[in-house]
C-alpha cells in the first residue's frame, strides 16, 4: 500500500530499507517512516545515487543511468524486496 500511495503522489522515498518499517505491537500493521531524502518524480537529483542506502540500492542507480520519470519508481520497489528479502532471511541480499 506504501508504493501504491508514493506512486498516486509522485513521491520516491528513495531510502527504504529495515529501519524505515514501523510494526505494530501484534505486527499486524506495517507503515513506512522517515521521509526525509524523499522527492517528487519530476525532480532529477544526481544526489539520489547517495540517498539510497548501499544494500538497497537499485542496479539502475548503481549504473547510473538515467531513467525516464515512469522508470523512477522502481528504485522504491527494489529497496522494498531487498528489504523483505533480509526480514525474512536475516542477511543481505547484495
């Protein structure tokens, strides 16, 4: 639902990762925190390849490539399955 809302608001997080994910108490309800680095799609900041922390970040980010505004969304969802990915297993992915 997080993505979902991003997306509708032309929003990337651009710093998802583990620490970002609030539970509550029964881990029933799960909500996305700290959107300090966030920025709106339209926005084209060459300092996007540092807001991305190291062991979520996208390939496309890491190769620098520019990517066209409908394109831009995927660095959240990559960061979101490398997160669940180490949720899950208790190790990084990359």
């Amino acid at each position: 639902m997080s993505l979902y809302e991003l997306r509708k608001s032309k929003i990337i997080h651009a710093d998802i990762k583990p620490d970002n994910f609030l539970f509550t108490q029964d881990m029933k309800k799960i909500k996305l925190s700290d959107f300090g680095t966030s920025f709106t799609v339209e926005e084209h900041s060459v300092e996007v390849d540092y807001l991305v922390a190291r062991y979520y970040r996208a390939p496309e980010i890491i190769l620098g490539c520019d990517m066209p505004v409908e394109q831009r969304y995927g660095i959240d969802t990559w960061a979101v399955g490398c997160s669940l990915f180490e949720l899950f297993t208790g190790k990084f992915l990359f």
